[in-house]
C-alpha cells in the first residue's frame, strides 16, 4: 500500500522499484498527475456535485481507453457497456443538463457521423480509416454530450488528432504509413468540451464560434 500512492511513492521511490533495479515507467507518474490535474479542473468547474463525480469517472476511463488505445489499437467493449449504462443512469436520474432525446440525437449523430466517415476513408484509402471501437464510443459518449457538443466533440477530436499527427510526422516518429488510433482524440475532444463549460451551462468555445463567425 505504501507504495501505491499516486505520484509520492514514485518520488520517494526515485523512480524505482522497491525490491528490484527496475525502473518505474514514466507513464504511471505521467498517468496519474494528468488524472489529478483533470480532476481539479472538473471539480473547479462542477463543485461537488453527483455531475462531477459522474464525470470525474468517465474523465478516468477515457484516460485508460487513450492508453489502451494506443498500445492495442482496441477500445476493449467492458468500457462500452459501462459507458452505456451511466447513460441510462444519468438520464435516468436528471444527473446531466440535456434530456433524453437530445442524448439520442447526440448518441446517433456522434456515432452515425464516425461510421459514416469510416466507410468514406476506407474507399479513399482503401484500407480501414475507422475502427468499430471508435464509433462505438462516439455513440456512447454522445448520449452524455447532446447534439451541440457532441458537434463539438467531433470536431475538437480531428483538430487534436491533425495536430499530433503533425508533430510525431515533423518529428520523424512516424510515418504516413503508421495507423494512429482514433479513441485517444476522441477522449481528448470529450473532456476538453467538458472543461470548456461556462458557469451559466455554455460552453466557451461554441461562445466564441457564434460570436466569432455570426
């Protein structure tokens, strides 16, 4: 137990194992300072709410699909039908600020708009652009998010995924023909839309688009 406090035991360890030579692997400090990070943020935007602690625990299974994700190339299904299941709670329970049938029209446009860009990208490059998992988890991530932020989401996921694509290709760390899991940036879209939310329910970057462009 003592050694498994986030962050302090890895400093008191000096990044080592206790009972070994080995090396801890940077991403648990990594892991669980971008958890603590997230969960200050949330709580700074949500209070102390049963909304916070809902999305508190889908902030952290995001954080674990990113890296499963990126290791496996999978979105493993146990995160889905929990996913789905805190919907129906959720809505069940009036615990986020969108009704049912907005949570249905996010669920399918989210998840429909990911299916249909997957089929698009399979015929232009002729090999899988988009994996079920992702249109999976865009399915139940919309049922939280509602049309308008699931719009967002999407969006949000692209501008993320273009950006490190364009770094790792800069860096050399990849190449044109190395798939890059699309979960990560649909994760990153979610919780970003998520802090962006203004006190009054908006959200700060629909605000700025609005007033921007119209």
């Amino acid at each position: 137990m003592k050694d498994n406090i986030p962050l302090l035991s890895f400093i008191l360890l000096h990044g080592k194992c206790r009972y070994c030579p080995e090396k801890i692997n940077l991403r648990y400090p990594f892991v669980e300072t971008l958890a603590g990070i997230l969960s200050v943020l949330l709580y700074s935007i949500y209070g102390f709410s049963l909304l916070f602690i809902l999305l508190l625990s889908l902030t952290y299974m995001l954080i674990a699909i990113t890296f499963i994700d990126f290791d496996h190339y999978i979105i493993p299904n146990e995160f889905v039908l929990i996913f789905l299941g805190l919907a129906v709670v959720a809505h069940g329970l009036n615990l986020i600020p969108i009704n049912w049938k907005d949570g249905l029209m996010g669920a399918f446009g989210f998840g429909g708009a990911l299916f249909l860009l997957g089929i698009l990208g399979n015929w232009i490059f002729k090999k899988e652009a988009m994996g079920f998992g992702d249109v999976k988890l865009g399915f139940v991530l919309g049922a939280f998010l509602g049309i308008e932020w699931s719009v967002l989401t999407l969006f949000l996921s692209f501008i993320t995924a273009a950006f490190f694509s364009i770094v790792l290709l800069v860096l050399n760390k990849i190449s044109r023909e190395n798939p890059i899991p699309f979960g990560p940036f649909i994760s990153a879209g979610a919780i970003i839309t998520w802090l962006s939310q203004t006190p009054g329910g908006g959200n700060y970057i629909l605000n700025w688009y609005y007033t921007t462009m119209f």
